[in-house]
C-alpha cells in the first residue's frame, strides 16, 4: 500500500527521472497510511475530547451547549464530587488503586517465578500445566465470575477486599508471557554457570534472573494494572458494600440511581474523566521499560 | 540444557500446581460478619434510594434501638443488574436480610425462592396501601412477598405556554391526543406532540396496564401469557399508527437529542409517571416553571384509569436469620409517617402508603413546578385511579424484547402488530424453556 502511494506521487513531484532504477524515495510521506492513521487516532481520540469537555459543563450546560464548547462548570462539579456522599468518590478510587496496584503486584509476583519454573526447569507434566494454563487464557474471566462467588462465599470471604484481589492473582496471561519471556531472556548458559558457582536454586532465580526478566514483568503489571482497573463483573458480583466499591462500580450506581432521581451526569462523566488520569499517568511513566522490553526481547531471540 | 534433580523436578512441579490452585488455597480466616445469635439482631438492607442510610439512621435511633434491630445499608444500583445479583448472592446463601425491589421483579424472586412470604409479621400493614398497590406484592395468593415502598403513577406532561402559543387544549381522550398531535404537526411542522420510544418498556407496560392488558396470569398450575391480547394491542395500533403517518416522533427519549428537544420546545409534552419532575430538571432545565401535569388521556370519556411506571417495594430475603425482625423493619419504613417524610425528603420518592401522599412533606409542589400549586393533591388523586397490573416470571425477557422488536418498528415505522407478536412468542418461549407450564 505504501509503496503504491509513493509511486503514484513520485513522477508528479518531478524528483525522479524517466527510469526508475534506484529504490523510490522513502522520505516522502506515504498518503494513504498517514490518512488511515489520522482517522484512526481521530476515532480514539474523539471520545476522550468529548469526555474531557462535557466534564467542564455545568448541568444546564451539558445538553444544551454545541458539543465541543467547552462549558463553565468543571470546579463547580469537582467540588460536587468530592462532596457525593461524604466523598465516596476518593474512597473509590482508593480501593481501586489498592485493587489493582497490590492485585498487580502479586499477580505479577506468581506470574514470574512460575513463568520462570515453567521455562527453566523439566519435569513431567511441565507440557500439561501448560497447556491447562493455555486454556486459561482463553477462558475469559467475565464466565468464572460467578463460580468464583459462589467459592469465595463459601470460604466467607465474600464482601472483603480478600474477594476482589485474591481471584486477579493467577492470570494465565501473565504466567504465559513470563514464560515466553524468560525463556528468551534467560540463558540456559547464565543459570547452569550460576549453579557452578555454588549458587541455590532460588539465589540464581532472585538475583540472575529476575532482573533479566523485569522488562517483561513491567509489561505483566502493566497489562494487569490496567485490567484490573476497568474490572467491572467481578467487584460487582462480590462487593456489597459501597465503601470497598472501586471506581467502576462506583460511577455505575451513580449512573443507576432509580427512576425517581435526577440522574448525576455532570458527576459520572466528572469522575470518569478522573478516574482515567491514574493510567494515563502510569503509561507515560512505565512506557520506556515497555518499548525497551519489545526491543531487547527480539534482539536475544 | 540444565541437568536437574528428580528431587529439584519433584519442587517445580509442585510450586506450578499449587500456584494453578492458589485462590483455593489462600482462604484465610473470614474478618467479616460473624455468624448471627438469638437476641439483637443486626441487618443488611441492599438499596438504591439515595439518603436511604439518613432514614435507616432514624431507625437505628429510635424504634431499631428499643427493639435491639440494627439495620445497614448497602447502596446498589438500581435495575434489572440488582435482580441477578440478588440470585446469585441466594445461591450462595449469602443475601442480606432486606432488598429493595421493582415490582415487576418480585415474581422472578419469588420463582427462585430468594424472597420471603411475611404475611404474618407484616400482613396488617395492607390497610395503608391502594388495593391495586398492595396486590403487586402478593401476585394474588395469600403471601406477602413485600411491603409496597414507592409507585410511579402514569400522567400527562405538558408545556403550558407552547400549548397556549400553538392553541391546543389538554386531550381528554386518546383520540384528542391523536388529534392535538396532527394539529400541531400542521400548525409547526418542525415541533412534535412528543415521541414514541421503545428504551423503557416501563412506559409501554403501564400503557397497556391501563387500557385493561393482564399479561401474566396464572390458571391452575399453568401460566397464561397475555402479551398480544386486544389491549395490548389497541395500545400498539394507536402508537404504530401515529408514529407511521409521523404525527409523532420516533426518536427514543433519554438521549442528549431528545433532552435537546425538550429544552428547546421542539417537543412539548411526555407521557410519564410522578417522578416526571426529577428528569425534567436535568433534561429540560431552562424550561422551569413552563410544563403542567394532567392526568393521563383516557380511552373512553366514562373512564378513569391510570398505569404505572416504576415504583419499588422492600422484600425480606428467605436467607436471612431474622425475618420477624426484618419484616417489622420494612413494616416501618414504608407505613411510619416519620420515616415516608424522612424517605421523601432525602430520597425525593413518591411514597406507596396513601395518607403519606397527601402529608406536608407535599404541601409544596416540586420546585420544577412551582407554578402547579396542587401538584401533589392531583398526583393523589391520580394515583387512587391505578390499574392492577399483573407481572409474570420472566418480565426481563419481555421487556428486551420490547425493546429489540418495538425500537425496529419505531425506526422503520412498520408494523407495530408484528412487533407485539414477537414479544410474545419470545416471551411463551422463554417461559417453557425455563421448565414452566404455559397454555395457549
């Protein structure tokens, strides 16, 4: 496609003579998939603008004013916010952070060191673990929400901060790309040597191999952070109490008050325009591990 | 490749299966709520009411204190969602002791055994309630499966300046209705009466509830499903037939365009129920103090009769420990005038129990309607017109399949008697594949 459109616009700009034996000019802008891009990031973006303006409107504002007029009242519906119920609103996003920053974190935890055992050691069985585990990454969380209700329930740990992170610990995702993972970033060569030198099994996982493996493991939390973020079935079937709601389910009963209430728009698309900005900021920071991880994991392979 | 123990293999293999089964094995000790003894008893009550806990709280002081009855809200969101949260906390046996409940959703916890029968500890209360009121919370047996808490009387809406302006009167009669709409389509064709829409089937089952529709009844052990019977129908020929000669519009409500359309006067009236002042605030706010409130047109000048849309009831569930106590509290909530004017002041319901319809928590009309001094007076005597209105197992079914088949035929303004058939061979279908016995 690109080279087409380079083609095309070549002998209009004049640059090339009549035979066309050098390689075409690859600094010219290919028209075509700069297009698609556009409207591509046209397609992502506009919503998030829609989001970040209808937040500064006032109630009377929001239906009323052109869309993407920026209206009056964003302090006025951040200080309504915060003052929802007591400031409910921050204690959302308090349990959210908690669910899943420690959520990502011991799932990336579990995820590396049997991402590591799966990829290093041999034993029997090592091809049926993974495999069970290959089909847990296609079973889609939102089917085992309720079967693991009704578990957590028995245990009586329904309705506990327990209920929200324990289930996000094992992600079969995450297992698997630290495997792949590691067996590309750690030689064989590297723990053999370590073992050598008189190391233990789990001295050479600490401190070889770990920090050869954390490019991918940033990418494990990363993709857990987020997923856990926007979780919205499982919180919702095992929380009851409003006050370990995180912020998903929060704006959600704030969208579903009944029939006989005037419905908090201004607030919802407040606190979601709020409730972004978290994983806005950590992309931007975690990003350079991320991009260095894509290109060290293709180099040592 | 690294040459390994069988004792080192023996570990590895162990670590990946005990990590496959972690969240089975983490359980712990439980922190939470200890099992519940004789004596005081401390409840959970799953609610959407806003400012419900500032009326619990009364409870907790008062009679709640003598009696040793403490009650806990867990704020929810409203909706069908709650239903099936509902279920799925019973099959673990896990409920709280009281849940707030649509009307329509009663039949289906009652199905699954998630709610109470409490005709005796609360069956005297049926004295504060509308016959039609009281007869949704015990789907005609001698149960009690809940106490009514709020209703949603159907009314007429109105711009009273733009009616003026366009001279149009208030339409008595379904017909006048049809004919103020092709009235004012000829006068301003750019301004529409007001629309049909199919995203709450709420509206349309309380339009069918009042030209007399019974569309779940029970004969013996088999159920009977009387979704396209000849008021239904009726109700659907009517709308069908204005949408399709566009003396209305067909645009769905609850979106930015229509609340426009409101704001703007482009539309000028609503079919809706008493919490109408609420959505109004936020739809239409410049238009403050312009829109009045009839009753309902009717079908026939001798009648008299209003539906209803929305509206909750409390329900005990058949988990909890304490289902006297729980009963006595919902008794409480929605029969004591210190609590219905709590309810209406911090949850701005319409309360279900009559004489607090006319107590001075409505003296004043809503502020939206500061120019229709009597609103709450005509509200009751409205709401005393409500038809009984019958709901079946499986409302939901039918209520999305009101909203697939009858949003196509408002969109392509076809035929709404095809739609109506198909909500009901849908919802016949759904109830004998969920093992019911259903006549023809």
């Amino acid at each position: 496609m690109s080279s087409l459109a380079v083609r095309k616009t070549a002998p209009a700009a004049g640059t090339t003579p009549g035979t066309v034996q050098g390689p075409p000019l690859r600094r010219r802008i290919a028209l075509v998939p700069t297009l698609t891009l556009l409207l591509g990031a046209l397609y992502c973006l506009l919503p998030v603008a829609w989001v970040v303006i209808a937040a500064t409107k006032s109630g009377s504002e929001l239906f009323s004013t052109f869309t993407f007029l920026p209206g009056t009242g964003f302090a006025e519906n951040l200080s309504d916010l915060s003052a929802y119920r007591d400031g409910v609103y921050w204690q959302w996003m308090g349990n959210s952070a908690l669910y899943a920053g420690v959520g990502a974190l011991l799932s990336t935890a579990v995820s590396a060191i049997s991402g590591y055992a799966l990829a290093i050691y041999r034993f029997r069985g090592r091809e049926a673990v993974f495999s069970v585990l290959m089909a847990g990454v296609l079973m889609p969380p939102v089917i085992l929400a309720i079967p693991q209700y009704l578990l957590l329930a028995k245990a009586d740990l329904a309705d506990t901060y327990w209920s929200v992170l324990l289930p996000l610990v094992l992600s079969p995702y995450g297992v698997y790309l630290s495997r792949i993972y590691a067996a590309a970033a750690v030689p064989a060569d590297v723990v053999e040597a370590g073992r050598m030198d008189g190391a233990g099994e789990w001295r050479i996982f600490t401190r070889i191999a770990l920090p050869m493996m954390v490019p991918g493991l940033v990418t494990v939390f990363l993709f857990q952070f987020v997923a856990v973020w926007n979780n919205f079935l499982l919180p919702y079937i095992m929380l009851s109490d409003d006050e370990k709601f995180p912020i998903t389910l929060g704006l959600f009963t704030l969208l579903e008050q009944g029939s006989n209430t005037p419905a908090l728009y201004t607030l919802v698309i407040t606190g979601a325009l709020l409730a972004v900005l978290p994983l806005i900021a950590l992309f931007l920071v975690i990003q350079r591990f991320w991009s260095l991880d894509l290109l060290s994991g293709a180099v040592k392979s | 490749m690294p040459n390994i123990t069988k004792h080192r293999r023996f570990v590895a293999t162990a670590v990946a299966v005990t990590l496959g089964a972690t969240t089975l094995a983490a359980c712990g000790g439980s922190d939470d709520d200890g099992e519940a003894q004789s004596g005081p008893a401390k409840l959970t009550y799953w609610t959407w009411t806003p400012g419900m806990d500032k009326v619990v709280d009364l409870w907790n002081k008062g009679p709640g204190k003598e009696q040793q009855i403490t009650v806990t809200v867990k704020k929810q969101a409203s909706g069908d969602t709650l239903v099936t949260k509902i279920l799925t906390a019973h099959k673990a046996g896990k409920g709280p002791d009281l849940v707030q409940a649509e009307y329509q959703a009663l039949p289906t916890l009652v199905s699954n055994d998630a709610v109470a029968d409490i005709a005796k500890e609360a069956g005297d209360a049926k004295g504060k309630f509308a016959d039609g009121v009281w007869q949704q919370t015990t789907l005609g047996s001698d149960a009690v499966y809940a106490i009514p808490q709020d209703i949603g009387p159907m009314m007429f809406y109105y711009r009273e300046d733009l009616f003026e302006k366009y001279g149009l009167t208030v339409p008595k009669t379904w017909d006048d209705f049809a004919e103020t709409a092709r009235k004012l389509k000829k006068k301003e064709p750019g301004v529409d009466l007001t629309t049909f829409s199919a995203n709450d089937s709420g509206l349309f089952a309380g339009l069918a509830q009042q030209a007399g529709a019974k569309w779940w009844s029970a004969e013996g052990q088999k159920w009977k499903v009387g979704i396209d019977d000849a008021a239904t129908r009726k109700v659907a020929d009517f709308w069908g037939g204005l949408v399709e000669e566009g003396a209305i519009d067909n645009q769905p409500m609850y979106t930015p365009a229509w609340n426009k359309a409101l704001n703007t006067g482009k539309q000028i009236a609503w079919v809706s129920a008493v919490w109408a002042p609420g959505t109004l605030t936020t739809a239409a706010p410049d238009t403050q103090g312009k829109w009045k409130m009839a009753p309902l047109p009717q079908w026939s000048d001798s009648e008299n009769v209003t539906g209803s849309w929305g509206g909750s009831s409390t329900a005990v569930t058949t988990d909890s420990r304490h289902k006297g106590a729980a009963a006595k509290f919902a008794a409480w909530l929605n029969t004591d005038p210190q609590a219905l004017t709590a309810l209406a002041k911090e949850g701005g319901i319409y309360p279900a129990a009559t004489t607090a319809q006319t107590s001075d928590a409505f003296a004043q009309p809503p502020a939206f309607f500061s120019n229709q001094a009597d609103f709450y007076t005509a509200a009751s005597e409205i709401a005393k017109t409500t038809a009984p209105s019958a709901w079946g197992p499986n409302v939901n079914v039918a209520y999305t399949s009101f909203k697939d088949a009858f949003g196509a035929a408002a969109k392509d303004k076809s035929d709404f008697g095809a739609a109506l058939r198909r909500m009901q061979d849908d919802t016949v279908a759904d109830m004998k594949k969920q093992g019911f016995e259903v006549s023809e």
